[in-house]
C-alpha cells in the first residue's frame, strides 16, 4: 500500500529531515511512527501527501510512484488518503456535520449521497447527536473526532494522523485510538506519527522508529521504547520472522471507555 | 448543477466578507468602463453630428441666375451631373429655385412674416454635395469657387476637421484614462482576490488535503472578480445610457445638433463593455490567483 525506497528529503538551507528511508507499509496495517521531536515523522506524513516532493528516491501509495505524479493528479492521490491533525483544521464556520460534508462536496459528490455518508461517518465517531454544533461548541476530543470523521468520509484507503492526540488528554486520546482502531479493522491503513508513550504501548502494533530523519527500528507489536532485539526495515512485503504477532483484527487492545 | 451552485454559494461568500474591498474594485471598474464609454458616446455624437450634418452634405455650391450670367435650370441640372462625375464627389443632390422656397418656409415656419416679404424668384439653386472623404472638400470647395456659374461656397469643412479634433482629443483622453483606470481596476480585483485567500485560507488549505481539484478551489475566486467585473461594467453602461438619454431630451431644445444617438449602438458597445468587464475581472483574478493561492498550506 505505502512503499518508500531509499528516500532523503533535504529542506531549503541543507537541513535533511529524510535520510535514505525505505519503509513497507502493506494493507491493513497500523503502523505507529515515534520518534522526538524534528525527527522526521511529519515529513514523512507529508511527503506521503505529496505536500513536499522528495529529493531523492521513489514513494508508491496505493500503487502509484506519486514522485512522478504529475501536479494536476495530486488531488486525485489525496481522495484516497483521509488526514488529521494535531490542530484539527476545522472550519470555524461551518457546523460538523458541513465540516464532513465539505470534504464529499468539493469532490463533487451528489448531495443524496453526501447526506447518508457524513451520517454515517458521524455515527461511527459517535457524534451523531452533535450533528448541528459549530467547532468552538466542541471539546477537544469532540473536535478531533469531527476531523477524523471528515478525513474518514470519503472512505479511503490510507489514513494519515500527524499526532492526532498531541492536544488531548489521556482518557480523551484513548477514545480517538478506539476510533483509529475501528477504522483500521475495517481494512484501511492507518499510519500515526506520534509522540504518546501509552498509546503506542497500549496498541502494540508496527512501531516505526524515527531519529534524524533516519529509520532506525521498524518492529512489530512493539511499545514505544526499543525492545531487546530491534529489526531494521527490510522494505519488502513479509513481515520479519522474530516479530510477535499482530493482535486479531477483530479484537482491541485498548482499554474499554464509553465514546 | 449541485456543484455550480455550491462555487457560486462560494463566490458570495468571499464577496460577502471583502465587501469593502470588493466594492472599490467594482467601483474601479465602473468609473474606467463609464470614461471609456463616455468617450465613445461623445465619439458617435461627434460622428452623427459631422459625418451626418445636413443629411451628408459637406459642401453647398449656390448657383447663379440666368441673368446673372449663370445656367437655367436644365443647364444647372447638366452642370449636376458634370460635377458627380468629379471623383472626390460621392453623391450630388440639385435643389432647384422652387425647392430651396420650400426649404425656406420650413426653417422660418415660425416667422410668417419673412416669408411674406420673401420672393420665391430671389432664392438661389444649389447643389448639395457629399464627398468621398471630407479631407477632399478644399479641393472641392475651389474648383466650385473658380467656376462662374457659381454664384457662393459654403463648406462645413472647418467646422468639421474642428469637431474631428475635439473628438480625436477626447477619445485619447478617454481611452488613455480608461486604460491607466482599467489596469488599476486589475490591480485592485487582484488584491481583493487576495485578501479571499487570505480569509479563506483554512478553506483553501482543507480543499486541498481532501483532494479537491485546482479549477474546482479556483473557479469561487474566479468567479468573484468576474462578478466585479460584470458589475462595474453593467454600472457604467447604465450611467451611460442614462446621461445620454437626459442629452437625448436636452437636444431636443437645441436645433441643428442632433444628441439621439440610436439604441442599436448601446446595444452593440454595451455588450462589448460588459465583456470587457468581465475580461478584467477574471484577468484580476489569475493574478491574484497566481501570486497567492500556491502561499496557501497544503
């Protein structure tokens, strides 16, 4: 679903923020991306996005080398990457049920459709009762559940949080993780760059460490700390051999809490 | 027809928070569009009332009497016909004694008295004379004055090149100050643009990451500036039409000059104008386009 190979993105001033990373994310996967702060999480997210072109090397998402994409097809990339943010990037005009809305309107769905989908989508995050609130009537995890629904809404098949429960706190972000999760077991992909410990070890999912823009562990089921025995990314389709296995896909391994 | 209505609802919405803004540059192209206009009208009076004055006739040779040493009157007519043949001359109309008698009681149709005392036989034929370019009446007007049949010239020549002046004058101004007008009119519609962006930079920047196409977060601010556009131009025609349809009545007290310019000709320009607007309303917009939407986050 998601390959990089041998990618290094240099900033304007020389600074490299990606060093010759080679990453194979296949479908279905949760893939956590840890690492302190300048790291290089969030250029990965973003040259994912094709908001940043790499300097050197070659990305495949969902099948295209969107290094070669032309500029015109990038919009069409993005339909099939739902995206959400530490910030939430919610229009402050608009109600929730427009926020998730405008994602289907300015991609030309018809407004039959647009209706039953956003409720849906609502209902998934359990907002369906908050429908008709503007943003500043929201909390925090209120709001980040309103960006994951609009980034979920058009169903596709990668989702990208840049530390979607940066501003949250515990309890909160563990409702957002169940959220995360939830949408990953439908079959979407979800990759995280985060920066929450509890998170991270609660989930036990793919662990993909970050430090100077480097890969420098890539483990299954892992926490957030390194374990014993780290595996460097062999950036090819089968998963390591030493690897725990990866929990059931029906089955959470968050903490149960009411949303 | 569900998108073009969500881009227009847009569109409003931007015109709507830069109202303002959005007013200058719309009041910037009516005062560019109304100066360019007006000097058109002026153009087409100055044209109805030269080109036009005396139903074509640039030259007027009044003709001596038989016994004055002139031609009688199938003489005069021959003589018509020999000066048609002249190829500066376009067309050449005779106006025998009794005619220009008639001529005579309707311009003084309000003094009776005169044409009581006026005798029919005094009045002088003429020939009035239209010319292939007006540029041609000096010639004209001397090899008619050398000719002994010709009892007096009078040519509308001078007065003619004066107004042709007068209007050559008034159409540089005008186009001059519409044109310096015009690019400020794209300057402030592209500035309006950016302050949308700016205003509507969360919008722009959420579009884009939930993959709306380029024309599809383009065409709102397009269709701003070709709404400021359209307005200020259908402004100026307005104003326009109005102030010459006031000249239009107040012509109506002043003989000899004629200020009804037809409607044909709003018409035409008009719609002209109205394009124009439009061209630099949209103009404004890819400026403002091209140098802000690209700052917006993606």
């Amino acid at each position: 679903m998601i390959r990089l190979e041998s990618v290094t993105k240099v900033y304007k001033g020389g600074t490299v923020a990606a060093r010759d990373v080679s990453l194979n994310i296949r479908r279905g996967e949760f893939v956590f991306l840890v690492g302190p702060s300048g790291s290089g999480k969030s250029t990965l997210v973003r040259l994912l996005l094709r908001q940043e072109m790499a300097t050197r090397g070659t990305i495949w998402v969902a099948g295209k080398d969107i290094t070669r994409l032309p500029a015109w097809k990038v919009p069409y990339l993005r339909r099939s990457i739902g995206t959400v943010f530490q910030d939430y990037k919610l229009l402050s005009t608009k109600t929730v049920s427009e926020n998730v809305a405008f994602a289907l309107e300015v991609i030309g769905r018809p407004r039959s459709a647009i209706r039953s989908q956003v409720e849906q989508v609502l209902d998934l995050v359990g907002l369906e009762d908050l429908g008709g609130r503007y943003p500043d009537q929201l909390s925090g995890g209120e709001q980040q559940r309103v960006s994951i629904a609009r980034a979920f809404v058009n169903r596709p098949l990668i989702l990208l949080a840049d530390e979607p429960t940066g501003n949250l706190d515990p309890t909160t972000s563990v409702g957002i993780m169940r959220i995360l999760d939830r949408i990953n077991r439908s079959g979407t992909t979800v990759v995280m760059a985060t920066h929450d410990h509890a998170i991270v070890n609660a989930m036990r999912r793919r662990v993909v460490g970050i430090e100077e823009g480097q890969v420098v562990r890539d483990e299954q089921g892992g926490g957030f700390e390194e374990a014993s025995e780290p595996v460097e990314s062999t950036g090819s389709d089968s998963p390591p051999q030493n690897l725990p296995p990866r929990p059931d896909p029906g089955e959470s391994t968050l903490p149960h809490m009411d949303s | 027809m569900g998108r073009m209505i969500f881009l227009i609802g847009e569109s409003l919405v931007n015109l709507r928070r830069n109202a303002l803004v959005a007013t200058g540059a719309i009041l910037a192209v009516f005062i560019s569009l109304t100066l360019a206009f007006g000097a058109l009208v002026v153009n087409e009076l100055l044209r109805l009332n030269t080109i036009g004055w005396q139903q074509g006739t640039h030259i007027i040779a009044f003709l001596k009497d038989p016994d004055q040493g002139g031609l009688d009157a199938a003489g005069q007519v021959v003589y018509r016909d020999q000066v048609v043949d002249w190829e500066e001359v376009e067309t050449v109309h005779y106006v025998d004694k009794a005619g220009a008698y008639e001529e005579f009681k309707e311009i003084f149709a309000s003094r009776p008295e005169l044409i009581e005392v006026t005798d029919p036989l005094k009045l002088p034929a003429s020939l009035r004379i239209e010319l292939q370019s007006i540029d041609l009446y000096r010639d004209v007007q001397f090899r008619l004055s050398a000719d002994p049949v010709v009892r007096e010239v009078r040519s509308f020549g001078e007065q003619i090149e004066q107004l042709s002046t007068i209007s050559r004058v008034l159409n540089v101004l005008g186009w001059g100050l519409s044109l310096v007008l015009g690019l400020s009119a794209i300057i402030l519609i592209s500035n309006t643009i950016s302050l949308a962006i700016y205003a509507r930079r969360n919008e722009v920047s959420v579009m884009k990451l939930v993959g709306a196409s380029n024309w599809f977060i383009r065409v709102p601010f397009l269709l701003e500036g070709l709404i400021e556009g359209v307005v200020g131009a259908v402004l100026a025609v307005l104003t326009v039409w109005l102030a010459a349809r006031n000249l239009n009545s107040l012509g109506e007290t002043i003989q000899l000059i004629t200020l009804n310019i037809p409607a044909r000709f709003f018409f035409r320009w008009g719609v002209v104008l109205v394009l124009f607007g439009a061209t630099v309303g949209v103009a404004g917009s890819l400026l403002g386009l091209s140098r802000h939407l690209r700052e917006v986050d993606s």
